[in-house]
C-alpha cells in the first residue's frame, strides 16, 4: 500500500501549492527510502541496508532522464510552442476577431459565434490556451459587453473557445499523450479533428438556440459603415484570416498526407509562424527573442514535470501501487465499460485540482497497461482523455481558463459570472465525450 499513500501524499502536498515538479521527486525520493526501509526489515536487515536499497532505486533515473531527452517525439513540444507564441505576439487574435466580428456580426449571437470561429483557428494555429484565453478577453469581451451581451454568455463562450486548443490539432496535450501511449502523433491528431470540430459545432448550436429563445441574451449589431465598403472589408476579412489557414494546411495537412512528421512539421510551423508575422508587418528581431524565452520556460516547466513524474512512476511500479490499480480496475463490474466510466470520472474529478500535465504523467501511465490489457484502442482511449482533459480547463475552482480571463476581465464581470457562463459548455464538453464513448464510429474512430 505504499505507492497508494505516496499518490494520495502527492495529491495533497498539490493541493497545498507545492511546485509541481519538486513535489513528484521529493514525494518519490521520501517513499523511495521508505519502500527500501520496508523491504529491509521484511528480510530481517537493518534500517541502514534499507536506506541504501532506496537510494539505488535511483541510479536508474540518468538513464530515464536521458531517454526523455531522445525523444524525438517531443521534440515537437517546444517547436509548436514557440509557433504558437509568435503567432500571438503578431496580434494574430486581434486581427481574426476583428474579421469574424464584421462577417458575422449581425447575426444575432454572432459576435460570440465568431469567437468560438477564432478559438478554433487559434487552436490549429497557436494551440496555446493562456494566450487564446487572455487575447479573446481582452479584444471579443469589451466588445460584447459593449453591445450587451449576457456577461455570462460572453466569459462562458471566451473561455470554452480558449480551451479548444487541447483537443483541436496541433495540440500539446495530443503530443504528450503519443508520447505516454507510444502511438504515433500522427494519428491522435487524425482522430482528434472530427471529435474537436462537433465540439465547435456544438458550442455554435448552442449559441444559436440560446439567442432565438432569449433575444436580449446577445443581440445582433449594426456594421460601422465608416469603416470602408462592403467589399473593403470582406477583402480586410480575408486577408486576417486565408494566411493562417495556409499555415494549418501546411503544418497539419504534411502530417496527415504522411510527407512529415509531427516534429518535422512543428518545425515547419515555426518558420511559417515567423513569416505570418512578416506579412502582418509585426517582425522583429525583439520579438523573436521573447517569443524564444517564453518557449524556454514554458518547456522547461514541461520537461521539469515530466523529470519529477518519471521518478514519481518508477518508485509507484517499484511499490506494487501500478499491480493493485490494475487488480482493481479489472476487477470492476462491467468489464471494459466499467473501467473506462471509472478512469473518465477518476479523471475528470481530479481535473477540478491538478494540471493536465501532471495527469498526463502521472494517472495516465497507470490507465495505459490496463487499457491494453482489456484490448482497448489506444488511440481512441488517448482522445477520450484528452477530451476529458480540456475540460479541466474550464471546471471551477482551478479551472486555468476561468483565472486567465478573470486576470483580463473589467471589474463588472465578477467571477460569479464566469463560473455560470461556462457550465453550459461543460455540460456539452461531457455531452461530446459520452458521444465519443458511445458512438466512436460516428467520428471515424474504433474502440477495440
């Protein structure tokens, strides 16, 4: 029972706001000694002998940590996570919110339909979340407001769009769960582009019906007509939006065309990143060097995770804890239905407290064997999860969406409204996701 109580210890030592990375390898090195202690004393040695069995364990970690650093498929990590900075430091959000609005702003709820639009075209552009967020917040919700939208309506529709880079390709959590599962990227982002589109349609369906039963919710809006022609600004439209859609046909189309690889096309999607900012006139070598530093640290937080989980799973394995999760979620009625409501509810409670990463490192390496052994697809498991995954992002109280657009939001949208607003969206989140349990072959992907 040692590597339960060490999971549960890391859970808390979490919740109480201990940094991600040193909390997996200090948790690991306290149990790692402990297990050594245990072991020691069932075979009559002495407590010292334990402790030096425990460190040993550890001796294994170099060859870990090296193994992580050769691995070519996340490579792909840092490459499209400075395409994705770029691509914001270019005002690229800006210059597409300001082209849906005016294409489809007098619809009635157009302008938060158009956000959903931009959501997604950041989502296969940029694919970083804080940035889609904060960006939506600060240029759609002023807007919004402004022509009296529900405020409700307005934070829940920014936040769930922001999130759609999480299971919209090129998506970071994609990459990571390829890594875990040993599946080719490539196809988690094949299987990931009809899931991630009837989440869209969705949220656009949605924000439809909600506007004819309740007109005042989000009233359609007069064009400024001192803005130019008609035709002006259909061409201003197009030229904010045909240019990041040329990249995501490069970036992803050479993936699933099987021309590149996904890291080979991150790199592609960095220099395409660079000369979308040259077009829009916003290159400089300053911007470069920021959007690089970014890239460091926010990788750096990454692999720094993925150190601490790897230490944190091999004194897990080393316990037995993996051998008792696995007795036991076999041991579940219903077989590989009752594993997979579990592991889908076991992951979605604890997206209410920890980070997508963490769970990608941690509970997910546990579900993999376990999957494999009931013959699930992995590929299809690897979408349920990260499906399940972005809605961490939005789930109250430690939903990332809800602070980052609380960071940005004006002082009369209180946090009361952003929890309301995105409930409707979490509940077609889960609407989506039973879809995709029940009916996977509807998105073109099988189960076992």
């Amino acid at each position: 029972m040692i590597g339960i109580i060490m999971f549960f210890a890391a859970l808390v030592a979490l919740l109480f706001g201990f940094p991600v990375a040193f909390t997996f390898g200090a948790v690991a090195v306290v149990f790692g000694l402990i297990a050594g202690v245990v072991e020691a004393l069932s075979y009559d040695q002495s407590v010292i002998e334990g402790l030096i069995e425990g460190v040993n364990m550890f001796a294994f970690m170099p060859h870990r940590i090296f193994s992580i650093m050769n691995n070519t498929i996340l490579m792909a990590v840092p490459l499209f996570i400075f395409m994705g900075i770029v691509l914001q430091k270019t005002k690229l959000a800006e210059k597409l919110l300001e082209s849906m609005g005016f294409l489809f702003g007098e619809l009635r709820g157009g302008l938060a339909i158009s956000t959903v639009l931009v959501g997604a075209l950041l989502a296969a552009s940029t694919g970083v979340v804080g940035a889609s967020v904060v960006a939506m917040g600060v240029i759609s919700l002023p807007v919004m407001l402004k022509y009296n939208y529900s405020k409700e309506l307005a934070t829940g529709t920014i936040c769930a769009s922001g999130t759609l880079g999480q299971i919209i390709p090129p998506s970071i959590v994609l990459i990571i769960l390829g890594d875990v599962f040993q599946v080719p990227v490539g196809d988690l982002f094949q299987a990931a582009v009809w899931p991630g589109l009837a989440l869209v349609g969705a949220y656009i369906i949605y924000i439809l019906i909600l506007s004819f039963l309740n007109k005042n919710v989000a009233p359609a809006i007069e064009l400024d007509d001192n803005v130019g022609t008609k035709s002006q600004q259909v061409i201003k439209a197009l030229w904010a939006i045909i240019p990041p859609l040329v990249l995501i046909v490069l970036v992803l189309g050479s993936i699933f065309a099987g021309v590149a690889t996904p890291t080979e096309s991150a790199a592609v999607g960095g220099i395409g990143a660079i000369l979308l900012s040259v077009i829009y006139k916003e290159f400089s070598f300053a911007l470069i060097h920021e959007a690089s530093l970014e890239t460091v640290k926010i990788t750096a937080m990454v692999f720094g995770i993925l150190i601490g989980a790897t230490a944190f799973s091999m004194v897990f394995t080393y316990t037995g804890g993996d051998a008792i999760v696995e007795e036991f979620m076999l041991g579940l009625p219903g077989e590989k239905w009752g594993f997979i409501i579990l592991s889908m509810l076991a992951i979605m409670v604890l997206g209410f407290f920890i980070d997508f990463i963490e769970i990608s490192y941690i509970i997910v390496p546990i579900l993999v064997p376990i999957a494999e052994a009931i013959g699930l697809n992995p590929v299809w498991f690897a979408i349920l999860i990260a499906m399940n995954l972005q809605t961490s992002f939005l789930t109250p109280p430690f939903g990332f969406s809800l602070f980052y657009l609380k960071g940005v939001a004006p002082p009369e949208v209180k946090t009361t409204h952003i929890y309301k607003g995105v409930m409707p969206f979490i509940a077609i989140q889960v609407f989506i996701l039973i879809l995709l349990t029940i009916f996977p072959e509807v998105f073109g992907i099988s189960p076992f």
